[in-house]
C-alpha cells in the first residue's frame, strides 16, 4: 500500500498519467473540475490509476460528488478508504 497521497504526488500524478500541466501550485481548495480542467475522462483516468497503481478507492456516494470535489477533499476522501 502506498503512504497517503499529499499535494505533491497528486500533482505528480495528474501530470503524468494525465498529461495535464499545473499553472499553479496546488494549494487543495482547487475543485478538480472547474479550478484543474479535469473533465469526465481525465477523472475516470485519474481514478483507475489510483486504484490499480496506489489502492485507493472511492465510495459510490462519492463518484457523483467528484467532479465538485476540491483536491483536499479527494485526498481525505482518498485516507479513509485505502484498500487492504
């Protein structure tokens, strides 16, 4: 299992599983959707790699609130879920 995920590995991640380029450091109040540009497939793309590369899963209830999410709530998210 990897150790939770911080700003930085997220960023990390973004970049390079979704070729997408920060403008700007990311602070966690950056809602994935409107403040990062991730849209439907890039968050489909960002969530399989979570999963099958770091364990990590959401909730049902969660997969509908993801595009409104900010990066700290994701990241929470993220903490109370790991996968054993």
């Amino acid at each position: 299992m990897s150790p939770l995920l911080d700003y930085t590995s997220f960023c990390q991640i973004v970049e390079e599983q979704l070729e997408v380029t920060m403008q700007q450091p990311v602070t966690g109040g950056e809602r994935l959707r409107d403040d990062l540009q991730l849209d439907s497939m890039r968050l489909l793309q960002l969530l399989v790699h979570l999963e099958l590369e770091h364990g990590y899963v959401l909730v049902d209830e969660q997969l509908a609130q993801l595009p409104q999410m900010t990066v700290d709530q994701l990241l929470q998210s993220l903490a109370q879920k790991e996968v054993v």
